[in-house]
C-alpha cells in the first residue's frame, strides 16, 4: 500500500463538493462560488488573438509585463495602494497566489489565523505549507472579532493573518475602520497580513470596499480576474507586495508552475485594461438576486443577516434542515463546510438567475412549512 505524506493526508476534500453527490438533475444548484456570467466578449477575442499571434510559449515566472504594469496601475488607481510591475506577480488564480505566499512565508508549526466560518483553502493550505491553522471565530454579527484576533497576533506563533474581505461564506464586507485596526494590530505584532480582495468588485448599497494595504506595508495583496471578470476558468490571479516577497513568491511558482497560461494572461490583460461596463452589470443583478433572496428568507422566518457583498447569503438554518433542502432540489452548503463555528447556518450562493432563486425559495418554503 503506497504511503502518502501525513501532511496530505490531514487534509480532506472540501465539503462544498460532497452537497453534489446526492442532488438530483433538476437540482437548483446554490452550492458554487462560480459566477453564472459569461467571461465578457472583449476579454474573449483577446485570448483569440493571442492565440493567433501564437502567444503559447513560456511566459516569465512572473507573467507578462504588460500585464503586471496593468495590475499595477489598477491597484494604485482603484485601490490607493501605490504600486509598480516589480511589485506583482501573476499567479494561478487567487488560489495560486494564496498557496505561493503561504509556502513562502510559513515555517513548520508556525501559526496562520484566519475567519471561522472562512473559504475552505487558508487552512488546508496552512497545513500542507506544515503550518498550524488558527480559526477565530467571527463575532455572532458574523463581523470580525478584533479583540479575538489580536489575542492571536500577540502569540509568537502567529506569522500570518489571512483577511478575507468582502468575506466567504458570510458575505460581509468589513469597514474601514475594522480594517485599520486588524493591519495596524497585526503589524504590532510582527504579523503579515494576506488580503484576499477576490470579491472586492461586489459590495452593494453603501457599503465601502478598502484595501487592507492601505493601512500598512505588512500587506500582501490578492486578487484574480475569477470572480470579478467571471473567468473562473481562464486561472489568472495576482500578488502584490515588497520586491522583497516578490523575489520569494516567485521562486515556489518557478518550481510549481513555471508560470500561468499564457493566452489566459492576454485575456486578463483585456479585462484590466478595457471597458468595465460588464462588471457594474454583473454587480446590478447580483445585487437584484441578493434583495429577492433575503426577502424571501426573511418572509419564510429563516434569520439571516444581510450580506452587503460577494454573492452569498449565510442564514441560520439547522444541519438537519439543510439536508431536507438538499433532497428538495436545492443545493446548498452547511456552514459546517467553512469551519466548526458555522455550526447552525448554511451558505447559498447567487450567482444563479432570479427564475432559479424564485424557484429555490419555492422549493424551500415547502420544506421550512
Ligand atoms: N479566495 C476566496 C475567498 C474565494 O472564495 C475563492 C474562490 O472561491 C478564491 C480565493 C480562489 O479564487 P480563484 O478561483 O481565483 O483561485
């Protein structure tokens, strides 16, 4: 029998997955973290045109430099993180980045604290890097707990702080202020903070999108093209911090990946570069569905706090009912599959068509009744 690594072997599959295996065909599907949104055409015919130019060789480790000079720009422009091409690296989407800045950074039992509920990857990841994940609860407004993680920065231990902003699974978006205090506390400590922006482009109504680099310059940033440009598939994310870190990253994606695709990586610079109409669209209806779902939540008597972004809901409902849901017709995630403290909520997600939803809703109510 082969022997595998302990450290693969302490991880498991992630829960999201398992939801899958018993729905039927007609399943509504509200289990995905995948937009439901075609890659928009421009971003397309770039690829195309790379393509054509045959543009299907190697890349630098890094990426293209065009490519890290829009990224860039993007993040001093957008973001007021003040940043030059030196600084970014192109990753394999933002799971690339997150494991390239986690195997850089983390020495054998050395801490990385992140959000429970929080997106499956940062602990998995924490433990094949042969780190020790530190889940920290989330207040019960299923805000972040500062007092709780500083607790956590002030081990020495701790190495680094994954923040996760607007957040998975809850769908909170954090303020500025909140944001400013874990950079700040973090830095007192010694604690690198990584900045998974991923759904940075949807925050609804008044809520304000900051960037956590802002605040310090123990900041490494996250982002990918997946969610914001709906090219889950194309794997094209980034990294920006010091040169210094640049140097390291960049030396694990060497190794692992050689580099991201390249025609993905003239797509990317397509979507940074030109029209963004098709992402204020995608945010109108996403926040169109959100509004239609709480309301027919809050109507059905299931509490649940409103998400002001990313594109899921997390109310409380019961393990057991969760399951009744799912045999119904309609997928969605036990909290449980984020972390032991979404123990009580489940997570759907929105990036599904209003019809579906009116449906889901349907489905649910006669499983709640
Ligand atoms: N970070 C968060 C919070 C996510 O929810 C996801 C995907 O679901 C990722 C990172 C990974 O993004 P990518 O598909 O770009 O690897």
């Amino acid at each position: 029998m082969t022997q595998f690594a302990k450290r693969v072997q302490a991880i498991d599959i992630s829960g999201i997955r398992k939801m899958f295996e018993g729905a039927g065909p007609d399943a509504i599907n509200m289990g995905l973290g995948q937009p439901d949104f075609d890659t928009p055409e421009n971003i397309k015919a770039a690829a195309v045109a790379a393509l054509a130019a045959g543009k299907t060789g190697y890349t630098n480790n890094a990426g293209i430099d065009e490519l890290r000079e829009a990224v860039a720009a993007k993040l001093s422009r957008e973001n007021n993180v003040p940043c030059e091409a030196k600084n970014v690296i192109i990753t394999a989407g933002g799971s690339g980045a997150l494991n390239i800045a986690i195997q850089s950074l983390i020495e054998d039992g050395e801490k990385v604290v992140f959000n429970d509920p929080g997106f499956v990857s940062y602990g998995a990841l924490t433990t094949l890097a042969g780190g020790m994940p530190c889940p920290v609860r989330l207040g019960s407004d299923l805000h972040l707990d500062v007092e709780a993680l500083k607790e956590q920065f002030s081990d020495p231990k701790t190495k680094v702080f994954v923040l996760n902003n607007p957040a998975n699974p809850t769908g909170m978006v954090e303020s500025p202020e909140t944001v400013r205090a874990v950079v700040e506390s973090a830095a007192d400590s010694g604690v690198t903070v990584i900045s998974d922006e991923v759904y940075e482009k949807f925050c609804y109504g008044d809520a304000k999108f900051v960037s956590a680099a802002v605040f310090g310059d123990n900041v490494i940033t996250i982002n990918a093209t997946s969610k914001t440009y709906a090219m889950t598939g194309w794997r094209i994310g980034f990294l920006a911090a010091s040169e210094e870190i640049i140097h390291e990253v960049v030396k694990v994606q060497q190794y692992t990946l050689a580099c991201p695709t390249s025609i993905a990586q003239y797509a990317a610079l397509a979507a940074y570069t030109g029209p963004q109409d098709s992402v204020a669209a995608m945010k109108a209806e996403y926040e169109e569905r959100r509004d239609l779902l709480i309301a027919g939540l809050s109507a059905m008597g299931i509490p649940v706090n409103r998400p002001d972004g990313a594109f899921y809901a997390f109310p409380q409902i019961p393990a057991d009912t969760v399951q009744k849901i799912v045999d119904a017709g309609v997928i969605i995630t036990p909290g449980t599959a984020f972390g032991s403290a979404g123990a009580g909520y489940a997570r759907m997600s929105y990036a599904t068509s209003q019809e579906n939803i009116k449906e889901a809703l349907a489905r649910m109510a006669k499983v709640v009744r």
